[in-house]
C-alpha cells in the first residue's frame, strides 16, 4: 500500500515521528557527518532528515515521487523541494554528490527504474544512502507509521536490488529499535531503548541502512546521445 506526502508529514509532526526521525538522523550523521560544499538530494520522503546537511551543503534539496505528492520544504525558508516522475528527475547528469533515498524505494512503481534514475544523477564519487523498511521488523507491519506501507526489504533483497542496479554496497546499518508500540515516546527512554536493541537484536531494527557507491566497473557504454549516457553490464 502506498501512501502520501501529507500522511507523511502527519506521522512526522507527532511526538512517535520525532522520535523514529530522531533515531534515523542519529545514523544518518554517522554515515555522514560533513557535506561541505556539497550537492545533496533528498530522493521519496526525506524532509525530516535532509536538514542534517541544509547548512552544509551547497545545494540540498528534496524531491517526492509524483505518486505521492508535493511537499514543501523547508517550512520557514524559500522552497527547496518538487515533485517529479521517480524515474525522469529534472536533474542534469553527474550533477549530486549524495544522494538520501527514504520512504522512496519501497513505494516505487519501479525500484530499478528509480535505482537507475539515481545512478544517473549522482557524480562518478557520489554516494546514496538507502533506507527501507526491513522485513523482519515489526515496524514493516503496522500501517498506521509509513515504514508500515510499501514493500519492505531484508538487507540480502536490498544489497541484490543495488547491485543489479550498478551499484556497489559500502557500509550497512540499521536503526529505529525503539517499539513501535507506544514505548520509547521519552527522549532518553527512546535513546536508550534504542542503544540496547541495537545491542542485543540489531536484525530487528526498524529499517535497513545501506551506503552505496556507483559500480562502474562492469558497465560499457551501448550508446551516447546528446543528453543521456545509457550503459549496460558488461559480460
């Protein structure tokens, strides 16, 4: 089931959405802590997290799949956000150094059109964050959260899904240990509620983390026109 960009920001706006986006954006900022000077993108529903990098980069904006809807964002500042088709983004080539996918791949028409529309944007050296919901949580199962709607994944599917895209898995994780119950609504409950899960049962976090790298090793060019580069595997 899908699900749209204003029950998105409905689920965000309560005190259980801050909680999971807060649990999220603390591994996020691992993965990647600086983006000085960067050009980042926010790919599905990545409003609540892109601010990590807002003051950082040198360009961070966000785009909503069309299916889901326009959402404006940042609420206070001039609009950095559009809706565009998943798989025909109003981006030139080689033009984004990060790429966030949240609250995108699982609500895809098509996850391989849309991998392959991110592949596309991203630069030689640019990297993509995927998060999904995993399949062995019960967060992928309880629809009244959006890690509740769309197709969850296990880490082996998504790790398959990116690398039958041309992409190159890097660094997994996961997050959002916290219950989905109720419990963890407390900011130090929910900290540390997260801290033992992520102990004791980290295949069970609500999503899956994985940083990706563009694999051009195995791709050769079919043809080149004027706009687009189209490439296939090789072998």
């Amino acid at each position: 089931m899908s699900i749209d960009a204003t029950t998105m920001a409905d689920f965000y706006a309560t005190r259980h959405g801050v909680m999971a986006a807060r649990q999220i954006r603390a591994r996020l900022g691992v993965l990647w802590p600086d983006a000085t000077g960067l050009d980042v993108l926010g790919l599905g529903y990545a409003a609540p997290y892109a601010r990590l990098w807002r003051e950082q980069a040198a360009r961070c904006v966000v785009i909503t799949p069309a299916q889901m809807g326009a959402a404006r964002w940042p609420a206070s500042r001039p609009n950095a956000s559009a809706a565009a088709e998943e798989d025909c983004l109003p981006l030139a080539d080689v033009s984004i150094d990060r790429l966030l996918l949240i609250h995108g791949l699982e609500h895809a028409e098509s996850a391989r059109r849309m991998l392959r529309e991110a592949w596309r944007v991203l630069r030689p050296e640019g990297r993509m964050i995927v998060v999904v919901p995993n399949r062995a949580s019960l967060w992928a199962y309880l629809e009244r959260t959006p890690f509740g709607h769309g197709q969850p994944y296990s880490a082996a599917q998504l790790g398959r899904l990116l690398a039958g895209s041309l992409f190159r898995v890097e660094r997994r994780d996961v997050a959002l240990l916290i219950p989905p119950l109720g419990l963890g609504k407390d900011l130090s409950t929910a900290d540390l509620l997260e801290r033992l899960g992520r102990r004791a049962m980290p295949q069970l976090g609500g999503v899956v983390v994985a940083e990706a790298v563009k694999d051009v090793a195995g791709v050769i060019p079919l043809m080149q026109g004027r706009r687009r580069l189209v490439l296939a595997r090789s072998g």
